[in-house]
C-alpha cells in the first residue's frame, strides 16, 4: 500500500471530498501556510489532495506498517510455534 500511496489516496480523497460536500456543504482545504510554523508539518504543497497526502495519509501508512512489524517480529518465536498445531506441519516433522 505504501508503494501506491498516491493512487489509493487519490481514490480516497474523491470520496472524502464528495461526502465533504455533500453532508457539509464545504470543501476540504489545507490549512493556511506560515513562514514560522512549529507545532505542525508545514510542506508545500500545491493542492489539497497532496497536503493530506503528505501529512495524514503517509504518515499514518508508515506507523501502520512499522507497527505491524514490531508486533510480529517482536513474536515471531512464539509465531512460529503454531506450525506445530497444523496437521500438515506435524506429520511432515515425523
């Protein structure tokens, strides 16, 4: 998903956009940039869709995926132990 972050979030973005405005009668914006913005990303961007792009999507992919490998490298002792329950797995150690 990472590697096509651009085209799911495109996708997204169009669907986000339209219930925007059809529930809340508004369009999704960036927020305005300033040159001496510290508590928040500050990229510059050209349009909307790349703003969120770059400050929500791929950043929340990015934990999502670094989260997950954490998880199950940190277990994969214990991961691997459940081969042991499977039928196959068994009768191919005997």
């Amino acid at each position: 998903m990472r590697e096509t972050a651009n085209d799911t979030f495109t996708e997204i973005f169009q669907v986000a956009s339209k219930f925007s405005a059809n529930l809340f009668d508004t369009e999704l914006q960036a927020p305005r940039v300033t040159s001496r913005q510290k508590s928040r990303a500050n990229p510059q961007t050209t349009s909307n869709e790349e703003y969120f792009r770059v400050t929500t999507f791929i950043p929340c992919i990015d934990t999502l995926i670094q989260n997950l490998t954490d998880r199950f490298i940190k277990n994969e002792d214990i991961l691997s132990s459940f081969q042991l329950l499977l039928p196959g797995y068994a009768c191919e150690k005997k």
